[in-house]
C-alpha cells in the first residue's frame, strides 16, 4: 500500500470497539451515584427523613389492584416501629381467597406511614401526610410444571398424566418472596434537576420536602419463588424482606427495570428475564460491575475465537494431523449439547451461542472429510495426502482405544437413568442420556487428538489462536457457571474444558514449533505460511 500505510486488522478494530464501549458504559453508570449539587441559589427538595420522623409499615392484601374501600383490604403484617436503617425478614401465612384459588390475582399493598397512625382504619392511614403508598402483584401466570415420572421404574397407574403442551393454559402461581427498598441517603436535590426514576417515585408533603421513596424490587422477583396456586390451596407462605437502598443503587435498579420491560416488547419470555435478574440480584454492586466488565470481555473473545477458527479453517488446504472423528464429535456433541438446553429452557445467554457454535462445528466437518456441495449432490472425496492418510490411522487407532473405556459407560449410565430417575418423555431421556455421555465423555473424545499429538511429537497443526481465544473464554465460564442459571451438567461441564486446555498447553510446550524444520507430512512450518498467504 502507498507510504507503507497499513490498514488496522479486525482484530485491533474489534479491540478498539471493546475498550470504547467499555469506557463508555462505566461512565455512564458511574454518573448514577452522582448527587447533584444544589446551592442557596436554587430551589432545593429536603428530605422529610432528615427529621427522623417515627414511622410504621402495614402490609395489605387484596384481589383488586386499586381498593377503593376498607373491606378490599386484609392486613396481613405491620411493622412498629420501622426502622429504615435496619434491615428485616418475616415470613407470614396469607389466606388464598377462593378468587385466586380459581385462577385469579392478589395484590400486596404497602403503606409507610406515621406511627401513630391506627392500621384498623384504612381511611386515616391513607390520608395520613407522611404516609407513602406503593403496591406490586402478588401473582402472575405461568405454565404448570412439567411433572417427572421414572419411565420403567413405576406403573402405568401411578404415571402422572403428562397435559397436552398445546391445550394446556397458565395459572397463578403466587410471589412467595417480596423484597422492597426505601431510600436511606438524605440527599438534597436541585428541583429542576431530579433524575426521572427518582422524581416518577417522590411524593411531597404540604412543606415542599419530599416523604420517604418506598420501592418494591422487580428485580427480586424470580420464578424460582413462585408456587403454584391449585383449587386445594388454603395458604401460601409469603417472605416479606426489607433493606435500606443508596441513591446511586435504587437508581440503578430502576433502569434496570426499565430495560426488563423494553426487552418484554421485543420479545423475551419470562424466563430469559428471569435469567438476567439473577446476574443483578444474586450478587453484590461490586462483583456486578466486574461481572458485567467479564461478559464484555467474554463478548470479544467469543468474536475473535469464532474469527480465528473460521480463518485457520478456510485457510487449510489438507487437514493433515488433525482428528476427523474429535471434529465430527465435536459438531455431534454441540448439536446434542443445544438440544438439551432447549430442553431443559435454559436462557437464551446460553442458548444463541451454543447454537451458533453448532453451525460452525458443522461446516468443519465438511472441511475435514473433504465433502462438497454441488448444487444438491453431496460428494465425499476422502483423504487425499500422505499426511492425512496417517493423521486417518492414528485417529482409527485412538478410536479403538476410546471405544473400550466409552462404550460399556454409555450403556451402563443409560439404563441406571431409565431405571432410577425421573424423567418428562421418553425424549427427554434420550436427549439427557447423550447429553449427559457427551458431557462425561467429551474428556474421553479429545483423546483422538492428544493421542494423534503425542505420535507426531507436534502441535503445529492446531489452531492455537482460536484455542487460546477459547481459552480465556473457558476460564471466564467457570466464573459464568456460578452466575448464569443453566443445568448442573452444563455448569460442570466448564470446568471440564479447563483440563482439556491445559494437556493442550502441556502438549505445546513438550513439542515447541520449529517453522524450519521438515515436519512428518514432508512441509515447513515456513511453506504453511507461505500457503496461507497465497
């Protein structure tokens, strides 16, 4: 090119994006823990808690969302005095009405309001000055839970009966666990300056200063504390929890929420929202914000991993030293691993990656067996170098070996699994019994490969960019396999793939690369090269 100007690679492209957008998202998250500022010269909102008024909270139930008279309202707990610097717990037994019982809803009510108020009447609580009111829906719909039954091992009468997935319809399933916040930083805010989520939830009293912000956490409210309400139902166990919140973290939560609901518009189930809760409520702010840095990371690597192992791949002109067969397991492998996951519902985190990887491993196995498209005629031409005829014999003998050790495992696991556990279909068995072999067995399948490794005292062949891409990213799912919800199988599973890469960095150093030497094909390291340019 002229003046030796070389245009920047993908990959520094790609950098560049990354630590842009990086920098950029800290930023902006940063700016919500910034109050603003507000001088003598500025209309400013003091907060009512700065004069530690006493304070109690009642807790209502109700089947109507807006009541409009007493008897709508059933106390269910109240909290006096209420400390909002203490956080606190309790469980209580609500009564299910025959309305819920029948399909419908229940809605708790909550009120922050003076201690000397009486609870007995609703009227005077909610005419009250201090008193603050938020409400949130203590059902919601869902499908019932695919029941479990051992295909052999019980008799056709004790069999539940598995519904029709398509006539069956939701039910209400009730909150079991509340969690709700108030605001305990007093912080003084400038009146033409109050950040939208927080002025959407301030209420002022007749002096101008702004009554406590009572919020109940969306984000808290995971599937996993639903309970199914059935015409049996007399109660259900309700865990009411209670935590002070700063201003730069219920600002954030609400935004989060905010994009719960622009992602329920383009589509998402209640399960992959279900599925990023858990990554903002199950950990603490500051594993969070390295939590979200790991997944940009994750992101990238995922990118120039999938880059790498397409270009090493289309660049190959023989496959000489690598295994066909831990090619075509692997495509196997991830086809069976994609098709548990949408078995078993799993987010769709896990779910687009592991069906992308699918696609690619499949377009490998057409490059290592040679097969060709033309039109809708498949040919297979087989190996055609010297190399591959050898890298074909020393896989054939790996594969030998493996069949003795993975064979009578598989069979033994199958029928342990129809016999003693449970299971939705006979599909579902069969998906978990190969997931569960390529989960135990992936090790065993790399052998082929290590063994291959091992005859020709080389590692040349491999493509080591992609790997170490994989690499990292392998290291940073063990992180992931705590956070993310995703079967017990799959989580154990990362840490699997550790062992795998580690015997191929132990391989790499035992066989260093000399580019000038005549390898065991009859090329150079330097010809490779050569090729890969031309």
């Amino acid at each position: 090119m002229a003046g030796g100007y070389q245009l920047p690679s993908l990959t520094m492209i790609a950098t560049g994006i990354f630590v842009a957008y990086v920098l950029h998202s800290a930023w902006t998250l940063g700016q919500l823990f910034i109050v603003p500022s507000c001088d003598e010269s500025q209309q400013c909102l003091h907060p009512v808690l700065a004069t530690n008024p006493k304070l109690q909270l009642l807790a209502f139930s109700s089947v109507k969302r807006q009541p409009d008279q007493e008897r709508d309202l059933k106390l269910v707990h109240q909290m006096k005095p209420f400390d909002i610097n203490v956080e606190q717990e309790v469980t209580l037994p609500v009564v299910m009405p025959s309305k819920v019982r029948n399909n419908g809803s229940m809605y708790l009510h909550l009120f922050l309001t003076s201690a000397a108020v009486n609870p007995d009447n609703w009227g005077v609580v909610a005419a009250n000055e201090l008193t603050v009111y938020v409400a949130a829906p203590l059902t919601q719909y869902q499908m019932p839970t695919p029941k479990t039954f051992n295909l052999l091992g019980e008799s056709q009468e004790k069999k539940p009966a598995v519904p029709n997935q398509v006539n069956q319809r939701p039910v209400t399933h009730f909150q079991s666990q509340v969690v709700f916040h108030v605001l305990s930083d007093n912080v003084v805010l400038p009146r033409n300056a109050v950040p939208y989520e927080i002025g959407h939830a301030m209420r002022l009293d007749r002096n101008g200063k702004y009554l406590p912000i009572l919020y109940i956490s969306g984000l808290s409210s995971r599937l996993r504390d639903l309970v199914e309400v059935e015409s049996k139902t007399k109660e259900v166990n309700l865990t009411l929890q209670y935590s002070p919140i700063s201003y730069g973290k219920i600002r954030l939560w609400m935004q989060f929420e905010g994009a719960l609901g622009s992602m329920t518009s383009l589509g998402f189930t209640s399960k992959d929202l279900d599925e990023v809760k858990g990554i903002f409520t199950d950990t603490n702010l500051y594993f969070l914000c390295v939590t979200f840095f790991v997944a940009a990371l994750h992101l990238l690597f995922d990118f120039l991993a999938f880059k790498n192992d397409i270009s090493f791949w289309r660049g190959r002109k023989n496959v000489a030293g690598i295994s066909p067969s831990t090619v075509a397991w692997r495509a196997f492998s991830q086809f069976i691993i994609f098709f548990y996951l949408l078995d078993e519902e799993t987010s769709y985190l896990v779910l687009i990656p592991a069906g992308v990887g699918g696609i690619i491993e499949l377009w490998k196995v057409t490059k290592a067996f040679h097969i060709e498209m033309n039109g809708w005629r498949i040919s297979l031409k087989g190996a055609q170098t010297d190399g591959e005829n050898l890298t074909k014999e020393l896989d054939q003998q790996g594969i030998k070996y493996l069949s003795y050790i993975m064979y009578p495992l598989l069979i033994v696991g199958g029928i342990y699994s129809v016999l003693y556990l449970p299971h939705k279909s006979w599909y579902s068995w069969i998906i978990n019994m190969l997931v569960n072999g390529v989960y135990a067995f992936g090790f065993l399948f790399m052998l082929p490969q290590l063994f291959i490794n091992y005859k020709l005292k080389s590692v040349a062949h491999l493509p080591w960019r992609a790997f170490m891409y994989k690499a990292f990213n392998t290291f940073i799912d063990d992180l992931f396999a705590f956070i993310i919800v995703m079967p017990t199988a799959h989580r154990v599973a990362c840490f699997r793939d550790d062992i795998v890469f580690i015997i191929y960095l132990v391989q790499k150093w035992m066989y260093p690369v000399d580019k000038t030497r005549v390898n065991e094909f009859g090329g150079t390291g330097e010809e490779d090269e050569h090729e890969k340019k031309d």
